[in-house]
C-alpha cells in the first residue's frame, strides 16, 4: 500500500510537538495550583478544569495524581537550576552571588510566599509522609540547591570574599543556611510575620561577610 510519507512526517511532527506542550502546560497549571493551595488541596479535576485538558490526556502523561506531584516537582528544580546558574555566571564576586540568592530568598518570602518559593515550602511540610516518590524527590532538589551553595561558599574562600571559619566544610555552611531559611519560611508562614525571614537574614549577612 501507498504511504504519504509529507503526510506521515506532518502527522509525526505534530504529534511531536503538541504532546511536551500539553504536559508543560499540566505541569504548570499544577505547579501555580499546589504552590497556591498544597497538594492534598488540589484535585485532579480542579488541574483539568484550570488547565482545559481532557481527563485522558492527564493519564497519558502521568499514572496518577502522586506521580503528577513527583513531576512538578523535578520540573520545578529543572528550572531552579537555570535560575541559579545565572546567578552563577554573574560577573561579581561569590559573596554577592549569595547575596543576591538569599535577598530573593528573603524578598518572596515576605508578606505571604511567592509563587517561586512557595512549592518547596509548602510541600517540605505536607508531603514526607504521604508520597516516598515526592520526599525522594524533594530531597534531590534540596542537596542540588546545597551542592550549588557549597560551589559558591567555597568560590568566596578561594576569592577572599567571603569568610572562612575554622574546621567546618562548605557543605556544612551550606546546609546551615539551607536550612535554616527553610525552617524561618515555614514559621513565618504560621506566625504571619516576616521576623524569622529578618532573623537568619541577620544571620547570613553576618556568616558571608556584609
């Protein structure tokens, strides 16, 4: 039998095209969504509804809604390392580099949580012990953001920009950093005040050399 092949190519093509298309558009809508409310919150049929997506088209990309959250969550720390990569190749020094990271950190998280930082706050709290998948996950992007501290941590010792202590590692100074503002985010989240955001801001102006 005769195939259109210009036919067939189009067909392939589109297919190629539309399908990333219709699963970046589900992941964003479902980002924007469990940023804003949580995960447990947002069902299957508010992210079809907001997103314009037939129910079978979900399924075709994700085997269920725990599966929908361990994609955003990736998806979301994909793009997180872009971010922090441009800050990386920013023509300052390592202190400032860190400076700029945390005073963003500091900026979203005032006043309620923006979109950007909300997702990882939000989910630290509620997911560790509903989805292994998610926790995985979000541990991944935890020690990326970690890995990405301690490079320029390090950078800023090399450089003299930033203060080095005595016996301690990089990765250690990150990790105290890391979390600390996690845990300031996630209490000034229940005590609706931007005071433990001011407090390890103190913190790490002081810790980098401002």
């Amino acid at each position: 039998m005769f195939v259109n092949t210009t036919s067939a190519n189009k067909t392939s093509n589109h297919s190629t095209t539309t399908q990333p298309d219709t699963k970046t558009h589900l992941l964003e809508v479902g980002y924007q969504l469990i940023a804003k409310k949580g995960f447990t919150a947002v069902g299957i049929k508010q992210i079809l509804d907001t997103a314009g997506v037939p129910k079978g088209s979900f399924y075709h990309y994700f085997a269920s809604k725990e599966a929908f959250g361990e994609a955003i969550i990736s998806h979301y720390f994909a793009s997180y390392k872009t971010r922090l990569d441009i800050i990386a190749h920013q023509n300052v020094d390592a202190q400032q580099k860190l400076y700029d990271y945390f005073q963003n950190w500091y900026d979203t998280q005032q006043n309620g949580c923006d979109h950007e930082k909300c997702l990882v706050v939000k989910l630290s709290a509620e997911v560790a012990d509903i989805s292994e998948p998610m926790r995985i996950s979000l541990h991944a992007g935890y020690q990326q953001t970690i890995t990405w501290l301690a490079q320029q941590i390090k950078a800023g010792w090399s450089d003299g920009s930033v203060p080095q202590p005595d016996n301690i590692a990089a990765e250690s100074v990150a990790k105290r950093l890391y979390f600390s503002w996690l845990g300031a985010s996630l209490i000034a989240k229940t005590s609706q005040t931007n005071t433990p955001l001011a407090e390890v801001w103190q913190m790490t102006t002081s810790q980098i050399g401002r």
